[in-house]
C-alpha cells in the first residue's frame, strides 16, 4: 500500500508539473503576441515622429507668415502716416490757397471801386 501510494504520489506530482509548464504552443502564442506588440509599438512611434515632424512644420509656417504680418502692418502704419502728413499738407495749401483767393478778391474790389471812381469823373 506505501508503494501505490508512494507511486500515485509521485504521478500526482508529475502531472501538476506538466500541467504548470508552458507547452512550445503556449512559446510561439507570447512570440506572436510580442512582436504583434512589437510592430504596434514601432507604428506608434513612427506616427508620433511624422506627427513631430508636421507640427514643426507647422511652426515654422505659422513664424513665417506672423513675419510677414508684422512687415505688412509695419508698412501700413507707414503708409497711415504718410497718407495724413499728405492730408496736413493738402490743408494747408487749401488755407494758404483761400487766403490768397480773399486777397486776390479784395483786390479786385478795391480795383472795381476805382474803376467806378475813374468812370463817374
């Protein structure tokens, strides 16, 4: 009866050891598995560096073109004050041009009175 039991024992333990281990199915399932993870994991880095890659993209459009903003905006501030020294000056020579037309009209008035002066003698 110890030699059975002793036997049944030990096939006992035989079998929960070969149940435990991992069969050459179970290896080749986790290899597929981990290169399956493997080739994911390379396909995310590689569109997290094309992603990196338009986003700089992107910043050195959006640098150059708030560049050319700032030129234009600069070019039109000139342009502003160019455009109201221009008016300043048109006003000016509109007042200097009515004085002289005041001016010439009282001289015209004065000549028109001796004129009659001259006609009435």
């Amino acid at each position: 009866m110890k030699k059975s039991l002793l036997v049944i024992s030990i096939m006992l333990v035989f079998a929960i050891s070969l149940i435990g281990c991992a069969t050459t199915g179970d290896l080749e399932k986790l290899q597929a598995q981990e290169k399956q993870t493997s080739v994911k994991a390379d396909q995310a880095l590689q569109a997290a560096q094309d992603a990196k890659a338009a986003a700089n993209a992107a910043k050195v459009d959006t640098a150059a073109q708030l560049e050319q903003a700032n030129t234009a905006a600069m070019k039109a501030a000139d342009a502003a004050a160019r455009a109201e020294n221009a008016v300043k000056m048109a006003e000016e020579r509109a007042k200097v041009a009515e004085e002289k037309a005041t001016v010439a009209e009282e001289k015209a008035k004065k000549a028109d009175v001796i004129f009659q002066k001259s006609m009435k003698k």
